[in-house]
C-alpha cells in the first residue's frame, strides 16, 4: 500500500470519527430535549386533570344565574 494511499484511509477515518462524535452529541442533546419535553407534558397532563375535577366537583358552575 502506498504511503498516499495509507494517508488517505487515515483522513477518512478521522473524519469519519469526528462525524461519529458529532453524532452522538447530537443525539445526547436531543435525548435530554425529548425528556424535558415529556416532563412537561405530564406537568400539563397533572394540571388539566386538575381543572377538569375542580370543574367538575363545583356545584356553583350547574346552577342557573338568577334572571332565569
């Protein structure tokens, strides 16, 4: 194999190492956005629940106003 040959199998390599790197950082923050994402909505999933039973466990809200 020749030397140029060899250097440029070498060269690929690297870069295909630091694509690889690249990668998986990516991927990292992605991941860690994914998860933040899905604790919010679980937070938002909680608090409507909670609207939803207050709203519905209010007893004011069935009555008619009095000018009917």
């Amino acid at each position: 194999m020749t030397d140029s040959r060899l250097e440029a199998i070498e060269s690929k390599l690297a870069f295909q190492e630091l694509t690889t790197l690249q990668l998986s950082d990516t991927l990292h923050q992605q991941q860690k956005q994914i998860d933040h994402l899905e604790l919010l909505c679980q937070q938002l999933i909680g608090r409507v629940q909670e609207m939803a039973d207050t709203l519905n466990s209010d007893p004011v809200i069935d009555e008619k106003p009095p000018h009917y």
